[in-house]
C-alpha cells in the first residue's frame, strides 16, 4: 500500500514534464516581453503644434513607428522659451519610451541662464535637420521686398515694430537681433514677443497681431500659399530650391548675413546602449528613407544627418556659436 503511494504514476509524471517544459519556456517568453519596444513610445516636442519642429518630429516619429512596430505618440510640451519640453526629454526616465526633438536652443538657453540643461543632458541619437530663417509679413503689408522693410524699421521708433517665432532669446530672436546688427541698429530696435514656435507666430502675423516674423520658410509656408502672408527674404548663403523666388539678404540688400536652426533625435542620459543602438539604426533607416527625402524636401526642409559620435560634436560647436553671438547681440546677462 505504501509502495502504490510512492510510485509515480503516468498523472504525476506528465504534469511534472509540463512544469520542467513550462520552465524553460518561460525565460525565453520574459526575453521576449522585455524587448525594446513592446509598448508606446511618448515623443516630445518642445515646441507648438503647426511649426517646423512639429512636422519634422511627426514624419520621423511615424517612420520609426512603422520600423519598429509600436506606436511612436508624438507630445507637444511648450513653454519657458522651450524650457518645459527639453526638461521633460532630459529628466524622463532612461528606459526608451519617453524621446525627444532637441532644437538649438538647447545651446542657447543656459547661456540665459533660463535652465542648467545643456548639450550634454542628454543621450544623442541623431541630427536630422538644419534650416536657415526666413522674414515673413502679413500679406496686406505695404512691403513688396525687404528693403522696403528695412527702411521702414529704420525709420521707426524704438519697439514700435513688433517681431516673433519663437521665444525669448530662442534662435529665431537671435536671427533678428543679428539683422538688426548688421543693419546698424541696436538688438532691441524691434519688439519681440516670445512664442511657443513658429506655428503661433505666423498665426498671430495673420491676425496683425505682429509686423513680421523670423521663423523657416518651410514654417511660414502654409499661410503664404494661403494669401496671408509673404516671405521677403532669407537669412542664407544661397536660395532655397523650394523657394526659388525669396532672395538672401545678400542679393535683396547687400546685408551679408545668415544663421540657421538645427533639429535632432535625443534621450534621456544614461538611455541603455541596445536601446540606443537600435533606435539610432532605425532613426537613419527613416533618414535614407524616400518617405522621409520626399517630405522634408516637398516642405523645403534642410536634411542633415550626423550619427551620435557627430551629434555629440555637432552640439559642442553650435553651442559654443551660440554663446559667442548671444553675449554679441547682449542676450547673455
């Protein structure tokens, strides 16, 4: 009787092969769970909906979607002269879900003393855009090229003149302060009013709200092709193919002058190295991507890309730019 209790039978034997069987698997199964990504990754933008930021991050965020296999959900985070959205991106847990687009103002804002982020908050992913400024005005405004504007601003008292784009101090300010200076007038000759991106601005220019804003042309495009607004000139070397008829500076006004805005993929610091690997060879997967070519370039959007290596050298340029030509125009206190 005791040795039918000890001896197996064919019941216990197979739930025991069930469970050894069970156990192998799943380790394997949690791998499997616990690859990157298996749930939505958040995107942040640190600027307003309807600007150059916002579209470039949207077509990036849906190309890595379709890669990778899991939603890339795209969040405008504004404020503080993009402060609040580049905080976000740096202080996000470094476990791959929550990204960001770093603008150049990530090498501006901490020379205003605005935040102690910096290039080197984060994990550097990739660079995917630079574009030079454009000046923009309502379309109902009595200037038919920019040096009708410029006269007029010259001419003017200080602070009546009213310009935005982007926030205070934020690159696009500092294309205005910069044709200012070359223009031989003082940073502040023109108001700015700061902004959550070019997207409000060129919303407020439509609505008279202001006299002219300094943001891409790509940025501007939609109210130009609308009729409420027309682009004057661009702050660049060369034209834009897209905008074959807006002139530089240069050409409508002998003013040499020209800058431009970058755009780049970035984490957390301390982003897990698989994790960094795999989104950097998705993120250039969507940069060679005809999608990708097609739409930057229908938009006028500049493409440039720099891995993270360049990406790292890249910012510790702009950076050092930034702060020479803002303590230049007296935006560094």
């Amino acid at each position: 009787m005791l040795e039918s209790k000890l001896r197996p039978n064919r019941r216990h034997i197979l739930t025991a092969a069930s469970a050894l069987g069970a156990a192998a698997v799943v380790p394997g199964l949690a791998r499997a769970q616990g690859a990157w990504p298996n749930r939505p990754v958040t995107v942040i933008c640190p600027w307003g909906a309807g600007g150059g930021t916002d579209a470039t991050v949207r077509i990036i965020a849906s190309l890595l979607e379709k890669d990778l296999g899991q939603p890339f959900n795209v969040v405008n985070r504004t404020g503080g002269s993009g402060v609040v959205g580049h905080s976000a991106i740096a202080t996000a847990p470094a476990d791959g879900y929550t990204l960001g687009m770093l603008t150049v103002e990530i090498a501006m804002m901490h020379w205003q003393k605005l935040t102690d982020l910096s290039p080197t908050s984060y994990t550097p992913l990739a660079l995917m855009n630079e574009d030079p400024p454009g000046i923009t005005v309502n379309a109902a405004a009595p200037y038919q090229n920019v040096k009708a504007l410029a006269d007029a601003i010259k001419a003017s008292p200080v602070g009546k003149f009213k310009a935005s784009g982007t926030g205070q101090g934020g690159i696009w300010h500092l294309a205005l302060v910069g044709w200012l200076q070359a223009m031989g007038l003082k940073p502040n000759h023109v108001a700015w009013v700061p902004s959550n991106g070019a997207g409000p601005a060129m919303q407020d220019l439509a609505a008279n709200g202001l006299d002219l804003v300094t943001c891409s042309l790509p940025e501007s495009r939609a109210l130009v092709e609308a009729g409420k607004a027309k682009s004057l000139a661009i702050m660049a070397n060369e034209r834009n193919p897209a905008f074959a008829s807006v002139p530089t500076l240069k050409e409508a006004m002998g003013v040499d002058y020209s800058v431009g805005a970058w755009r780049g993929i970035a984490g957390p610091k301390g982003l897990p190295a698989d994790i960094s690997a795999k989104l950097v060879a998705s993120l250039k997967k969507a940069n060679d991507s005809k999608e990708f070519r097609d739409f930057m370039a229908n938009r006028g959007f500049g493409v440039k890309w720099a891995d993270p290596a360049g990406f790292t050298s890249f910012m510790a340029t702009s950076d050092a730019a930034m702060g020479a030509a803002m303590k230049s125009a007296g935006l560094v206190t």
